[in-house]
C-alpha cells in the first residue's frame, strides 16, 4: 500500500521559518501537492507537482523534494497560516491512479 | 471562476446508503477534460480520497472502499454524485467534492492527479 508520513505537529513563532515533511516511496519517482486546511473550510491548493506555487499563493510558501522526503517550507510565518497542512500524491495500479494523503501536521504560530 | 456546491441529507441511518451530489458551475463536465472527484474527512481525521469520474463515466476508486463505493456523472446537469452503500458510524464524514487538475492519469509511470478547487464539504452522520 502506499503511504505518506507527516509529522503530527509543528510549532513555530512568528516571523521564523516552519518546515513541514512528509515521507513515501512513491515521492522519487511521483509528484508531490500540498494543501493548507482551515477548520471548516475548504482545503486550498498551495503547492503542486512538487515545487510550483498556484496564483494568488504568498511567495512565502515553497516547495522541495529530496529522495523519498518532500517538504513544504513557510518563510516568514504569519499567524494567518496556523492551519492543517496536507501532502498528497498518487501512485499507479493498473494503470489508473491511486491517490494518498498524509495523515496532516498541524501548524501552530506561537 | 470553477465552483463546486456539495448537497444532500446529512443524516443517513446505518446499512443504509448514503447519496450527495457535487453541481459544477462556472465550467462544463461535458466539454471539459477532466475528471471530477469526492475526498471526504472523518471528525478528527485526516483527509482519505474516495474516487474520481470522466465525463465519460469512466471511474476509478480508492480500493479500501471495496465495492460499496459509486460515483456516475449526469454531464447534461453539470453533476456527479457520490454513492456509499451500507454505511456505518465510521463513514461519518465531511464530504468534498473537487475538480481533478493535471490530468487525472498515469503515464511513463508517472501519474497527474491534484484537486483544485474544492467544494466547500458537506456533513454526513451516521446514526439510528
């Protein structure tokens, strides 16, 4: 089966730098999406095939991948990017896509 | 602007089935090339994809759902619909429906699947 590892929780103040990773054996080979979740919102699209940043997206949000780990940095963290944050990918069986999230890391701004 | 506006009741009892429609407006199913998805979030839990459908009916599903998940498409009524059969509390869930973006396939070994946008979710409970 295919999975992706996030950490449960990431804290951070203010104006520092949050580093968000998830783990799979997929991630070499496949792309990696990054959606930020609000409590009773919709998810959002911040980041997809791996590094690419949506319009509309603050330029503090980036992506990275290296080997099996990508990670979603957030440079300058405001207290309006406290949220869920959620990797995504998809791996290939029979030819159709299976898609997989991480199990989310919750960002908390000190 | 693409929008996505989940409904249907939002209490289903259990071995029953649950059935929720995603309508699309600002965009075409029929003419468009893409495929559209459901992706749901358990209270407290994190975000599990359900399955995905083309316009032209063409579907694949997450295979932890066995066979009791359907998803069809009435492309003349920009809908598609999401079918759970014999559910129980743990199909509690806020539902969403999305857009697949990238292509929604595999290719060279490499698949193309993202959601944007999404709808804004819908509650479904499970209880008697």
């Amino acid at each position: 089966s295919y999975e992706l590892t996030q950490p449960p929780s990431v804290s951070v103040s203010p104006g520092q730098t949050a580093r968000i990773t998830c783990f799979g054996d997929a991630l070499p080979k496949q792309f990696v999406y990054w959606y930020q979740k609000k409590p009773g919102q919709a998810p959002v699209l911040i980041i997809y095939k791996d590094t690419v940043r949506p319009s509309g997206i603050p330029a503090r949000f980036s992506g990275s991948v290296s080997g099996s780990t990508a990670s979603l940095t957030i440079s300058g963290v405001q207290a309006e990017d406290e949220s869920d944050y959620y990797c995504q990918s998809a791996d290939s069986t029979d030819s159709y896509p299976q898609v997989f999230f991480g199990g989310g890391t919750k960002l908390t701004v000190l | 602007q693409v929008q996505l506006q989940e409904s249907g009741p939002g209490l289903v009892k259990p071995s029953q089935t649950l059935s929720l429609t995603c309508t699309v407006s600002g965009a075409s199913i029929m003419n468009g090339d893409y495929y559209w998805g459901w992706i749901r979030q358990p209270p407290g839990k994190g975000l599990e994809w359900i399955g995905c459908i083309y316009n032209s009916g063409r579907t694949y599903y997450n295979p932890s759902f066995e066979s009791r998940v359907s998803i069809s498409v009435d492309a003349s009524k920009n809908q598609f619909f999401l079918e759970v059969t014999s559910v129980t509390a743990t199909d509690t869930a806020v539902y969403y429906c999305a857009r697949v973006d990238g292509g929604g396939y595999c290719s060279g070994g490499r698949c193309y699947v993202y959601f944007d946008p999404w709808g804004h979710g819908i509650l479904a409970t499970v209880s008697s």
